[in-house]
C-alpha cells in the first residue's frame, strides 16, 4: 500500500501548536517585567511611602498644632503695648511716604516698558553687527575686511522703526524712527532714570523699613519658636516636597548619609516628638543642639551613629544591623560612642554623661591596670620616654666629651698649622652641642621629677601591709573584697584557696618592716564630726546601704577598724605622703598618693582615727600562720605575676611588671572574630547578641561567661575579675570601649584641639583623677558628693557650708594667685592648720601632692575655661581720690549692703562667724570684671549663693546702690558698683583699720 | 539535628544554585537516559525489521507512515528554542528579583573569613586540594580536565549516536561522563558547598558549625604507615605503589573496555596513540576517587613521596 494513500494522523512535531505555551510564558515574562519595575520603582525605595506619609502628618502637625499654638504666642505680643507702639511707628513711616512712592512707581513703570523696547529693537541692530565683526576678525583677506566693515557702517546707518511706550503712564505706544546710536541712547537713558528711580525709593522708605525693622527684631525676640510666615513656609514648602533621596555627600571622606530619606524630621525647626507624627521615624532630633555645633551639612549621620548611610532599602540594611555590615548603628544606650571616635583624647566631654560614666568607670574602677589604653595613665609611659631620652642623651653627650678630647690631643700634635686648626675647631663644636646637651637635659630632668611624682598606681601600696593592716584579714579580704566592702573598686578574682595562701603568704613576707610612732586615743564623737564635716567625704563613703553616706572615689570605710592599725591610720591620714622606708626605692622615685593632706592638727587626726578605727564588727577571723611560710610565697609570687596584681598595686619584687590584659585602645574596631565568644558562639549568633556590644556587655556583666563549658585548667582560665557592675555602668563602659576605634576621619574632624581648648581638655584629666568634682562644682549638673549627704541637703545652715562653685574661676581669679593657692591652699607657711580664704568652712581644701607642672595644667584649664590670657595683666585702676574712698567705705558698711557682716575682714573676734571669703586679699586674688559682676548679679555666677542679690540698679546706665544712698554718694555722678570695685581692689592697711573702726 | 544550622546554608543566595543543581542534575540525566534508552528500543526494532528501516528515521516520536523524515530548523526548532528562551528568562528574572546578590562585608586582608570558600563552580577545585597538594590540584588536575576535553574528539570516532540519544552506541562516553562529571566533579561541589565548614571541617547535614570544634584526625603517608623511614626507599616504593596502580586499573580499564563486541569493534579502530592518551586519562581521573577514599577512610596524605613532588 503506497504510502500516500495513507492517511496519517497528523505530526504532532510539524503540527502540534505551541500558542498557548507561547502566550503563558510571555505572559510570565510580562508579569515579571511588571514585577521588575514594582520592584524597582517601590519596593526598593521605602523612603518614597515614608516621604508621602511625611508630607501628609507633618503639613497636619504644622497646621493643627503648631501654627495655632504659634499663632496664640505671637497674637500675645502683637498685643502688647510695645508691640502696638512699633507698629505704629511703621504705619506712621510707611503712610508718611507713600505719596511720592506711588509716583516713583508709575513713572518706573513706565520706563522700565520702554527700556525694553528700546532694547529689543537695539538688540535686534547690534547682534547683526556683532556677526559681522566677527567675520571681520577672522577673515585674512583685506579687501574682504573693507567691504565688511562698510556693512557695519551701514547698519549703523539703517533707520528702523521702533515702537517705544510712553513714559506718561498712559501706556500708548509711539512709532519713532531711530538709527542704531539713537536707539541706544533711548535705552541707556532709561535705565540711569529706572535706577535714580530706585534708589529715591529706597530712601524714601528708609525710615518705615528701619521701623519694620526694628518691629520684627522685637518680635522675633519676644517669640519663642516660628512666626506665622515661617510656619507657612514650612507648610508651602511641603506642598512642594519633592519624593527623592535625600542625601549628604562629604566628598573629602567619601561619606554619603542619606539617613533624611525616611528621618525627614530630623533637623525641621520645629521640635517633633516622638509620638506628633504617628511615627517616632518622624521625630525631630532629640538634642538640637549637638547638630548646632555638629553641622549635619559638615558630619553627615553615620559618622557619629554608624550604620550604612547609603542604604535606603530597608531599616535593618539602613541601620546596619545585620552580620556583614562593620559598622552598625549604636543603641540607644550606647549612641555616646560616637563622640569618643573624635574625642578620644578626653576623658570629660560635655553632653556626653554616659561616655564619661564610661570613661570615670575605666579610670576609678581601675580597668587601666590591666588594659593599656592610650592616654589613661599617659605619665608612666611619658616617664619611660623620657628616662630613655636622658639616657640617650647622656651617652651621646660622654661621647662627644670623649671625642671632644681626642680632638683637642690631635691638634696639640699635629704636624700643620691648617690641621691643627681643624681638629680645634672640631673640638670647639662638640663643646657647643654638649652645651645645648646640657639644657635639653635639664629640661628632661625637670620634666622626670614631675613624672615621678605624677606617675601613681591604681590601688594602695601592698608594701605596707605588714605596718598597716591585721594579718589574718588578708586573706579574708583577697577571697572576696565586695563581702568585705560591698562596691570595693577591688574586684573579685576567682582565687582558689590556695591560691589565696600563697598570695598572702608572698604579699606579707615581702612587705615592709617598720615602726609606727604610738598616740594615745582621741574623741571618737569629735572624730565623727570632723569626719563627716572635714572633705574625707568627698571622696570616701562610711554606713552600708541605705545608710551609706559620702563619695564612691575612694574606699568604703564601715569596716576599716577591722583590717587597718590605730597607729597606721594617724600617720596616713596627717600625712598620706609619710611611708614606711623602702631601702629599694628613693624618695624621689617613690610615688606620691592619690590622697591628699587636709592639714589636721595632730589631735583632730588622732580623733578621726580613733573613730575610724572604732568601725568594726565582731568578725572573727581565722589565723593565718601559713603566712609566714617561704615555700608558698615563692609560688604566690607567679601567681601574683598571673593574676596582674602589680598592674595595680606596688609590691616589691614586682615594680617593673608590666600590665596583662589585652591593648583596649581600640578594641570597638577589633575584628568580631577576634573577639573570643568560645562556646557562647553559636547562642550569641541565635540570640542576636554576636556583636561588639553584646560581648563588651556579657564579659563586664560576668567576665567569666566565655568560660562557660570550657574544659581548662584553673590556671588557663579566664583572668578578668568580677567588678559586680550595675547595669547602668555597663552601658556606660560598653559605650566607652563600642567608641574606642581607630577612627578613619582625617585630622580635621576629630576634637584635637591646639589652642586653649587643649588646656580643658588635659586639665580635666587631672581633675578626674584627683576627684576634685567630688566637692566642687565645675560643671553645669555635676553633683559633688557633699551635695548627697542630708546634713548638707537638710539643714540650711550647712547648706552654706558646701565647698565653693568653681564655673567661673578662670574669670574670677588671677592665675598666679590660683597657681600659689593650689600648691598652699592654707596661703600661709606658718599656721597650715587652716583655709586660705574660706576659713569658715569646715571643709578643707586639701593639699595635693601635685607636680609643678599639674599645678600649671590646672591653672591653664581654668583660665582656658574661661577664655582668660595667661598670664594676666591687669588694667591700670583709676586711683581713688579721697571722697571717693568715703563713698565706698560708707556704701560698705552701710546697713543696707553689711558686707563685713559675712565677709573675713581679719579682726578674729568678728572672723568666727564670717561665712564668706576674705575680701582682703581680693587685690591679689580676683579679677576687677569678674568682681565688678559678682557685685551686680552674684546669683547668674553662682547659684544659690548666700551673696545677696540687687545691691544696685541700672540708672540710665549707670549703677547705684540700690539701698539708703549715703550722704556722700548722693552726688556722686559715676558708677558705684565701679566705685565699691575700685575701693576693694585698693584697700590698704590704714583704711582697713578705718573701716573696722567704723564698725 | 540544627535545622537553623541546615536552613542557614541552604538559603544562602550563594547556594541556591547547587541545591538546585542536587535536584536538576539528576532529573536531567534519568530525563536524557529515557531518551536514549527510548531510541535504543526504535533501533532494535528497526534492525529486526529491513521494511520498517526504509521507510522509518529514528524519531522518538512515536512514528506514523506519511510523516515528513526530516523537518526545518526554522520554525520547528527554533520556536520550541524562542519558549526555552522566554522561560529560561523568566526564571532568571524572578531569580534576580528576589535573591540579593551576595554580598558580605569589606575584604579585610588581615582577616580570612572562616570557612572560606571559592564561587561554587570551582568548589570542586578547592575540595581536590584537600586531597593533593596545590599544584596538582589546582594545576595539573584543571589542566589535565581542559586538555581532556579537548581531546575527546580526536579519541572518541565513533559515529554513532551523532545527533540523537542514545546508551547501547555510547556506552563507554555515557558512563565516563556519569563518572567523571556527575560523579565526581558535582559530588565534590555539593560537599564543598553543604559539608565543609569552619576550618574546612567535614560536617554532616544539620550539624552545627561550630568554630570552636576540635577533631583529632592524623593523616599519614603510606610509607609511614607500612613502616619505611629513609629515602629513597620512601620514593621508590610510592613509586611502585603509583605504578601498580596505573597497572592495575589500565588493564582493568582494558577488561572494561572490550567487555562487548560492540566496544571491541570500536577498539579496533584506535590508533595506538589514541587508546594510549585514552587510558592516562582515564586512570588519573578514576585516581581521584582512589585518593579521596584513601584519605577520607584510612587517613591516607601522600602515597608517594619524592624530595621534588608528593602525591
């Protein structure tokens, strides 16, 4: 059968039709193109739905809350009679000229039509003409350049048709026939007359812009927030809100924030809460302003915040917070970290209170010990530098004396004169240098005795143990210090008990043999008074719990009677410098203490210490005669070695160890695998803890916790000792080390200041290690420990006992006067037992061991403070002639202002109940501004001052005394706030004895 | 059994491909082999049938008298072309969409990322180097690959099954490729990608990876573990282990090879210098799997061991 006869069911593979896959999948391919643009076009720009809502909640806000909130204020002072008085003043102005301003205007009307109609037409001629020339200038052949320029010329001949406008107002139109300087002519005239027109304008209206002027300045001073125009600007200008990125490029760090595409509210100038626009995205920035002195323009956001502020897809993308971006956004709690990356060579940044919690923590929690980290402890490095230096030196200078001699033997037997020349002179210049040698040396050497007074430990000298403190409590107290004295800065170590033997054992073998001077007991009642009264407060605390009073700088004294000797505590606290002697070490090398010396007389220091050393409980403790066994010691010595106990402590046979922990300088940049999580992580990742914070905060919460699981051997295991911090302070620290980076901004933009800023900045550093805030104010909210106790707090009297504010010393005090004071606060070499110039408080400004140079550095910050010169010279004073010193002793001692009432005048018998300074040494102590001011206004300078307040009132810019005018002020033309100034400043012993025989 | 441990790697954007490939790689072969082995049942039928043969080609299609024996590329296959095309676009378009690129954190030179992995198309060449060291891994062994491929054509004359699929004429190819590529070279993929983590380490499926894992494993030379200290000894006797085995597995190759008639006839018409070039090859692939083995299940690390070279 052939085949064509066949009839075959049809190929499927010629005939089978694939329309309908075709239409499905190009359908598909459709649909994911659509897909593609959504999601190019929205899903992957959020900001675009958070602009659009923006817009919407934020024109609302302004609308409904703002703007009549606004509108109220604003309506208040436009009701007020100074207000209606200046608008008046403008009415008046503006109504005064408006008749010839309204001519000034129809006429410029009418010139400024006709100007630029003169101009078209003469715009037309001069482009035709500008062509040609231009054919002129490139053309070669001159033949061709004649004919052109005879073009020109007839152009300039060509007589148009212009149709001009009047100037008469009336706004008809002339035909006028003009040529091409005609024309220009008309058009250069009118547009001199249009601008003698405008400035006769502007002077007419001078004095009504001056009044307006003067009317919107007091507003805008009267108007706390936006006036009603600039509100509806805001409104208008979210009318027109463009749904773009908004984006902050700083080209020379290649930084681009665009964090403002969905916190559009962050720097509007109204202030946005968290809650005014639905969404706290939305809020305006919490604290303004840092952004003031931080231009977001100039710092973009990521550069405090961190996060990625390129990414605009998502929060978590945007923030940062995910595991492939290094820089993710700081928590709340931890947002200070930004400003250590700038500010790291500070240790007190103002605004930033939980970074400098954070840096307070690092320094008086004792971390630097351990962890080196650059600029805490900076002295013993700069020691070591400079011990090298002047070794160095001083070998290189041996060397050149050496050779010095060599040359001046060589010259002596040389064979020439010229040679012999040369060896002298060779000789001649290693003198010189050895000479400029020997200032550089000086210059170190001076600089080495101020170091090694600076240089200090962390904790106490365990080389005085054995003189000091009961045997058998060592080890009680190395077991657990916080058992001992819950909130020790000594820290927990996980010591076995036998490690604790032979610790103790090395520690007490090793310590220090000495006699200690007997004293008989004082009164323990006295000694509690002084205690509490004197300053040890300030830095120490007594009472447990809530009875716990005082300052946490320095140790808990509750139970101090149970550990340390009557005998030691009376020498330590007359003079914290006096030691035990140390054959090893020279008085020069020894380090001075932390403590000061508040200038006890003998019996107060025998009654303080007879109180201390009442405070005990009935503890019993075990005996402890392992103690004096040799073969522990030897090894406790290498565990002393392995736990870092000489990072804190001076013990002997271990002054040159060095620290054992690891370098934290920059430990919020140290990789995150570097960071050791151990077994901890595999839950860290899960838990979404596997970061920076969330290890800094696990190890200081329980510095054991990598341990956890880990098979070691007790020695292996991890050393850092449980400091049992509050959560509180490990926010403060996590902030500090999350900020500890190696910042990748260029110079300019971290704080590292070289004028006078820098003296702030290095003077809080001995500030915070001397605990001065401790019962001064320096700062705006610094809350001295004085502040807390309720004798101080309760009873008005002691409130005035509290040590003085220091916010305006640099203004207030002369810095030579400051530098003596520092060094003596007694201000005197005989009778020590005293306060230079507060002697009715009966806290004592102690005297710190300070080098020369800290002396300098403090002095420098206060001045700096307060943008005062070092050093200061004083204007020259107009002498007082005599009736002027009439006036002022009268306004002295007048009833009105009785300043001798409060003030030290040095009659003893009145001095007792003094509770303010003495003003006798104000020439030599204060400043005349400062004091001129302290006169006026004493409350603006220091608040809650027992100085009264308004003891004069302006009188057309001059001040009077604002009580009963004495008679021989009553014609007095100048200032008498001035006047009592001058009389203080030029007080001398006769008219002392004058004034005090007035009284 | 860590099922976030397991989620983890296998969402990874990164490993979309090869979990896909687990299951493509498979699908595809049984899909081909069915083909194959469809047409190998068409030419058996035809080879009974003289009359049949005449008037039928070898489509798979079940055939019918009367249908054209050939058809035009244009429009038949280039339409079916066009569809692949337009899904295969599809696919890669939802692919882009929803899957990010990537993309980890700045490379950072003093800090290796842990495990650290190439692309996963050369993850075959980074599990080889587990196994050898790197110049025959990551040189000879890819070199050897190229130049083989090169050479199949000038190997493999064998006419036969150009142009349609089938497993009775291409035996020996088909087989070769199931081992060589799927086999082995997608195998060591998979374990590159699923199995190694931190420090290279062999996890199995749903294991943690955890980077604080410590595992003793001791790997020694062969020489060590029969108990020979000095060279050359050393060198000659791995040498002889080298040689035994290129001579064991050359002639269990060659058993391999003229197992058939068919594959005989195909022998037969090799030159000497193809079969020779054939068979290095074939016996230096098939020592990768040796070696694997003997590393992975006796703790094997050189089997031969030269001042020059260690294999």
């Amino acid at each position: 059968m052939p085949e064509s006869q066949v009839n075959p069911a049809p190929d499927p593979l010629a005939t089978k039709s694939y329309s309908v896959h075709l239409l499905v999948s190009t359908l598909l391919l459709m649909l994911t193109l659509v897909w593609a643009i959504y999601d190019e076009v929205e899903i992957m720009r959020p900001y675009k739905e958070y602009q659009a809502r923006f817009r919407g909640y934020y024109t609302g806000f302004l609308m409904q809350k703002v703007r009549p909130e606004q509108a109220a204020k604003e309506e208040a002072v436009r009701s007020s009679a100074e207000y209606r008085a200046l608008d008046a003043k403008v009415n008046e102005a503006e109504a005064a000229a408006a008749n010839r301003v309204r001519e000034i205007d129809t006429e410029s009307a009418g010139v400024t039509a006709r100007m630029t109609d003169a101009r078209g037409a003469f715009q037309i001629l001069r482009s035709e003409m500008d062509a040609l020339r231009y054919l002129v200038e490139v053309s070669h052949d001159d033949e061709e350049k004649d004919d052109l320029r005879a073009d020109i010329e007839d152009i300039r001949q060509r007589v148009v048709t212009a149709a001009l406008t009047k100037t008469d107002g009336s706004g008809e139109v002339e035909e006028v026939e003009m040529k091409f300087d005609q024309l220009e002519d008309e058009f250069l005239g009118m547009q001199t007359r249009r601008a003698e027109l405008q400035a006769e304008r502007l002077a007419v209206l001078g004095a009504a812009d001056a009044a307006r002027q003067e009317r919107d300045a007091f507003m805008s001073e009267q108007l706390v927030g936006l006036n009603s125009t600039q509100i509806d600007g805001l409104i208008t200008k979210m009318r027109d809100f463009p749904i773009d990125i908004k984006q902050i490029h700083l080209s020379d760090i290649d930084l681009v924030d665009r964090c403002e595409s969905c916190h559009l509210g962050i720097r509007e100038p109204v202030a946005i809460g968290r809650a005014d626009l639905r969404y706290p995205v939305f809020q305006s920035h919490p604290r303004p302003e840092l952004l003031k002195i931080h231009d977001p323009e100039a710092f973009g956001c990521s550069s405090c915040h961190n996060g990625n502020g390129r990414a605009t897809r998502s929060i978590t993308k945007g923030h940062g917070r995910h595991k492939f971006w290094l820089y993710p956004l700081y928590h709340r709690e931890n947002v200070e970290a930004g400003c250590q990356q700038c500010h790291a060579k500070e240790v007190v940044t103002p605004g930033a209170e939980v970074l400098n919690a954070g840096r307070s923590l690092f320094l008086n929690k004792g971390c630097w010990g351990c962890h080196r980290f650059e600029s805490y402890d900076a002295e013993s490095e700069e020691l070591t530098t400079v011990r090298q230096a002047i070794g160095n030196l001083a070998a290189t200078r041996a060397a050149n004396a050496k050779e010095q001699q060599v040359s001046l033997d060589l010259g002596d037997s040389a064979s020439d004169a010229a040679e012999s020349r040369r060896h002298y002179a060779r000789a001649e210049e290693l003198r010189l240098t050895n000479t400029t040698i020997d200032a550089e040396l000086h210059n170190l050497r001076e600089e080495d005795r101020n170091l090694a007074k600076e240089v200090k430990k962390f904790g106490p000298s365990l080389k005085e143990i054995k003189v000091k403190d009961r045997k058998e409590w060592i080890p009680v107290w190395l077991e657990n210090p916080h058992e001992f004295r819950p909130g020790s800065k000594m820290p927990v170590f996980r010591l076995s008990d036998d490690d604790i033997r032979k610790i103790s054992a090395y520690l007490w073998q090793n310590a220090l043999d000495g006699d200690l001077q007997q004293h008989p007991q004082g009164n323990a009642e006295n000694g509690k008074e002084l205690f509490e009264t004197r300053g040890c407060l300030g830095c120490h605390s007594i009472g447990e719990g809530g009875e716990r009073i005082g300052g946490n700088f320095a140790a808990n004294l509750s139970r101090v009677g149970e550990k340390t000797n009557y005998n030691y505590l009376v020498r330590w606290i007359r003079n914290p410098a006096e030691v035990t002697p140390d054959p090893n070490v020279p008085d020069a090398m020894r380090p001075r203490p932390v403590m000061p010396s508040l200038r006890l007389s003998l019996g107060e220091t025998r009654d303080i210490a007879t109180y201390l050393a009442g405070r005990k409980t009935d503890a019993v403790y075990a005996a402890a005669d392992y103690m004096d066994d040799t073969g522990l010691a030897a090894e406790g010595k290498e565990l002393i070695r392995h736990y870092g106990c000489a990072g804190c402590h001076e013990i002997s046979g271990l002054e040159t160890e060095g620290r054992i922990g690891t370098e934290l300088t920059l430990e919020g940049s140290k990789p995150l695998e570097r960071l050791d999580f151990a077994l901890k992580t595999h839950e860290a990742e899960t838990e979404g803890w596997y970061s920076h914070k969330g290890f800094f905060e696990a190890k200081l919460e329980n510095p054991e916790v990598f341990d956890e699981g880990k098979e070691k051997a007790h020695l292996e295991k991890l050393r850092m000792p449980d400091f049992n911090l509050s959560p509180d302070e490990i926010d403060a620290l996590t902030t500090f080390l999350l900020g500890a980076v190696d910042t990748a901004f260029p110079e300019q933009y971290r704080y590292e200041p070289e004028d006078e800023r820098a003296d702030v900045q290095e003077g809080w550093w001995i500030l915070a290690r001397h605990n001065c805030t401790g019962c001064h104010q320096i700062r705006p909210g610094n809350v001295s420990s004085f502040m807390t106790m309720p004798r101080y707090t309760d009873d008005p009297d002691w409130a005035e006992q509290l040590p003085p504010q220091l916010y305006t010393e640099g203004a207030r005090v002369q810095p030579e006067w400051l530098r003596g004071f520092l060094k003596n606060p007694a201000l005197s070499e005989t009778s020590l037992d005293r306060n230079g110039v507060r002697s009715y408080l009966h806290a004592r400004m102690p005297t710190f061991y300070f080098s020369d140079r800290q002396i300098s550095k403090i002095t420098k910050f206060f001045m700096a403070r307060d943008s005062q010169p070092i050093p200061y010279s004083p204007e020259p004073m107009e002498p007082l002639t005599a009736g002027e010193r009439a006036i002022g002793r009268q306004l002295f001692t007048s009833e009105a202002a009785p300043c001798l009432k409060c003030h030290i005048s040095g009659v003893p018998s009145r001095d007792v109940n003094a509770s303010a300074p003495n003003f006798l040494i104000a020439a030599e102590r204060l400043k005349p501004n400062w004091t001129f001011r302290w006169l006026l206004e004493p409350a603006a300078i220091a608040p809650g001052t027992a100085m009264p307040s308004e003891l004069f009132r302006d009188d057309n810019g001059r001040w009077v005394f604002n009580g009963e005018i004495p008679v021989a002020a009553r014609n007095y033309e100048k200032d008498q706030a001035e006047l009592l100034t001058r009389y203080m400043f030029q007080m001398d012993n006769a008219e002392l004895r004058r004034l005090q025989a007035l009284q | 059994m860590d099922w976030h441990q397991l989620w983890t790697i296998v969402s990874l954007p990164d490993n979309i491909p090869i979990v896909g490939m687990i299951f493509i790689l498979p699908f595809f072969t049984w899909y081909g082999l069915r083909q194959a082995f469809a047409n190998d049942r068409l030419i058996d039928r035809l080879e009974a049938d003289p009359d049949l043969a005449k008037t039928h080609h070898r489509k798979v299609e079940p055939f019918q008298k009367g249908w054209a024996r050939e058809l035009h590329v244009w429009p038949y296959l280039l339409r079916m072309e066009f569809l692949a095309a337009v899904i295969v676009t599809v696919i890669l378009m939802v692919w882009s969409i929803a899957l990010d690129a990537p993309l980890e954190e700045p490379a950072n030179p003093s800090l290796t990322m842990n495990p650290s992995k190439a692309p996963w198309y050369f993850l075959g060449l980074q599990e080889m180097l587990v196994y050898f060291d790197p110049w025959i891994a990551g040189v000879l062994m890819p070199t050897l690959i190229i130049i083989g491929l090169i050479v199949i054509p000038y190997i493999d004359e064998n006419p036969l099954g150009n142009g349609y699929y089938t497993f009775r004429q291409r035996k020996f190819a088909i087989w070769t490729f199931i081992f060589g590529f799927i086999i082995l070279w997608s195998t060591m993929i998979v374990i590159g990608t699923l199995i190694r983590g931190p420090g290279w380490m062999w996890f199995w499926p749903g294991m943690t990876w955890d980077h604080n894992r410590v595992i003793f494993e001791i790997n020694r030379d062969l020489h060590e573990i029969v108990g020979i200290t000095s060279q050359p000894w050393i060198g000659l006797f791995g040498g002889a282990v080298v040689g035994g085995f290129f001579a064991v597995s050359g002639y269990a190759c060659h058993r391999l090879i003229t197992a058939t008639a068919f594959s005989r006839k195909i022998l037969e018409r090799m030159t000497l210098a193809q079969y020779v070039i054939m068979q290095a090859l074939l016996i230096i692939m098939l020592s990768l799997p040796v070696k694997i083995a003997a590393r992975l299940l006796f703790r094997v690390k050189y089997v031969w061991v030269t001042p020059w070279f260690n294999i």
